[in-house]
C-alpha cells in the first residue's frame, strides 16, 4: 500500500521562516521536493540536515532529482523508509 499525502504538504511556519532566513537555498530545495509530490520538507536539527518525504520509490526517484538539479554542490542521499514498524526483540 502507497501511502498518500495530506492535501497540503507538511512545513511548519516556524520552519519555512527559520530556514529561509538561515538557509540560502531553502525556499529553492522546499519548492523542488514539493514540486515533485513530496509529502513533507523540513529542516532536521539545526538545518544541517534537510529531510524531505516523498510517498513511493518513483516519486523519491524525482524528489532526488529536482533537488540535485537544484543545488548540484549538495550532498544528497535516498534513505529507503521500513514500511513495517518497530520491531522489538527480547533476549
């Protein structure tokens, strides 16, 4: 099952504010992932990690894209999401 996004994608007010005031290419990476179908775009710690989350392998395929034609100096990776939960192991 594809998980589907919300109607409006996930950013926070504080979010865009601080990153487009801290981060010179926030607003360009936060329009690219979104552009793309990205379910979310938001800023991790204190910005030296941006996240975005895209919903399917094909849109995070595109959302990867967008955002290395965007910013090409960035260092960019695509982290599969384990769609099955914690899992707990007792010994």
């Amino acid at each position: 099952m594809t998980p589907r996004c919300s109607r409006r994608p996930a950013t926070t007010a504080f979010t865009s504010r601080t990153g487009a005031r801290l981060i010179p290419d926030y607003e360009a990476l936060r329009v690219a992932a979104l552009g793309t179908g990205a379910c979310a775009f938001m800023i991790s710690g204190s910005g030296s990690t941006m996240l975005a989350v895209p919903t399917a392998t094909r849109a995070a395929a595109r959302t990867a894209a967008a955002l290395a034609e965007t910013c090409p100096g960035y260092w960019l990776r695509t982290l599969p999401a384990n769609t099955l939960g914690t899992t707990v192991e007792v010994h």
